[in-house]
C-alpha cells in the first residue's frame, strides 16, 4: 500500500512538473518596459509633462521629453539621429525639420500659440498696440528669430505694422526659450514683451490683444521622426497628443484647441 502511494505521489509530481514546463513554454514573454524620445518646444512644457505622464501610464511606457528652442531641437536631431516624435511651437520649425529630411511630413495640428503684448503690471507705459512697442524708451524681450517660434512670429506681426527696425532699436533681449522672455518681465528687465497666450496666463503681467487679423497665430504640429526604430508605438504617441484627451489637457494650461473659428482668419 505504501509501495502504491508513492507511485501515485511520483506521478502527480511529473504530471505537475510536465504541466508547469509546457505553461512556461507557452507563456509569452514579459515585455521589457520601452521609452519613447520625444522633442517638445520649451513653451509646451506644462501641457507636454502631463501628457508624456498619462500616455505612460495607459500604455506601460516610459516617456522621456527634451525641452528647448525649435532650432536647438532640430540641430539636437540632426546630430544625433535618435528619437520618436517632434513638437514645436509652430508650424515654420515643423516645416524646417521636414525639409532636412528629419520627420514625416505627415503630422496631426494640436493646439494654438497665440501671440500677445504683456507689459507689467498696472501698464505704467500706456502701452496699447504693437506700434506703441517702438516708442523710445521702451525695454523690449522678445524670442530669439532663429531659436523659437514666437521670435519667427513677431518679425511677421512688425513687419505687418512697419515698425520692425523701430522695436529692434528697443530690444533688451532675445531668449533662446520663451521661457526666457518670461522671466525677462517677471524680473523687471524688461517693459513689455512679445509672449504667447498660455505663457502669459496668471496674474503677472497686463495683457494686451493683437487683432487676429494683424495676428501671426501659430499652430502646434506633432509628426513621428523619419529615424524612430519603434514607429507603431511612436503614432501612438502622437494620435494621442493630438487626440481629444490630449488637446483637452492642452486647453487646461491655457491653449486654445485646434481647430478654432476665432483663430482662422
């Protein structure tokens, strides 16, 4: 009897053994955590952190963001030829990184930059216009032409008023990052600034409206890089970001939502 259930015990510990290994074999593999690269203009840092956070979670990725000026980004990509995604202020620094080859040019608009005049508090100057920007005396921040969007904008607005070399006279500063602008008027180094409607939010600086017809309104594209080794899970990211839940996490730090009927002229 003994000799009989020890048989019967060797037996249920192959079956069980044998059960196990064949559960191993067909099990599929855990998959190892992936990261994505993703390249963001330095005034989309607010809406783009919390994005990467929710996208990551839902999708069990690691979201990596490098922050900076357009043009420091795109020279970032060139070099090093590794990466996911690309989303700039604008449309302009977009095209530019199409041109060299560096991302698809099929990408999906997300939200509104839209320029604005923010001067300090109170507007002891009496500004009310960009014209009122090239009046002598006037301590002017504004983005860096060949590093940020907002720059590239506000040579197409003065030049629209015919006041550019006038407000040039009165630059104090050209950031490399609208952030940089932003800190400029914070700090009292400058009267009034060229900034962007979701930079400009709170209650720091006065702000002043430019008329959208004289506006040079730019828009947030998103596109996958020509050299993403994971371009699945890359257009998922940017579905995502330009998907409702991702525009309405972009209209919560102050963007307006593409598309808008107040901004189409």
């Amino acid at each position: 009897m003994k000799r009989v259930s020890g048989l019967i015990l060797l037996t249920l510990a192959v079956l069980a053994a044998v059960i196990c290994a064949a559960g191993c074999i067909g099990a599929p593999a855990v998959e190892e955590n992936k990261t994505l690269l993703i390249y963001a203009g330095a005034g989309l840092k607010g809406p783009m952190a919390e994005i990467g956070t929710v996208f990551g979670e839902k999708n069990g990725v690691t979201v990596d963001l490098t922050y900076g000026g357009s043009g420091v980004l795109i020279s970032q990509m060139e070099t090093s030829h590794l990466g996911d995604a690309f989303i700039p202020g604008g449309q302009p620094d977009y095209q530019n990184a199409v041109k060299k080859g560096l991302v698809s040019n099929d990408s999906q608009r997300v939200a509104y930059h839209v320029p604005i005049i923010a001067v300090q508090k109170g507007n002891p100057l009496g500004i009310q216009s960009i014209t009122d920007l090239a009046k002598p005396g006037v301590r002017v921040a504004l983005g860096d032409v060949n590093a940020t969007a907002i720059g590239k904008a506000g040579v197409k607005i003065f030049d629209k008023y015919g006041v550019a070399a006038e407000i040039e006279k009165n630059v104090v500063l050209r950031g490399a990052t609208i952030n940089e602008v932003v800190t400029a008027m914070s700090t009292g180094n400058a009267d009034a600034a060229l900034l962007t409607m979701d930079n400009a939010k709170g209650d720091r600086f006065d702000l002043i409206e430019i008329p959208v017809t004289d506006n040079s309104i730019l828009i947030a594209p998103i596109g996958v890089t020509t050299f993403t080794t994971q371009p699945d899970l890359a257009q998922k990211f940017a579905d995502f970001v330009a998907s409702a839940e991702g525009k309405a996490i972009f209209e919560k730090y102050g963007f307006p939502a593409y598309p808008n009927e107040k901004y189409t002229n």
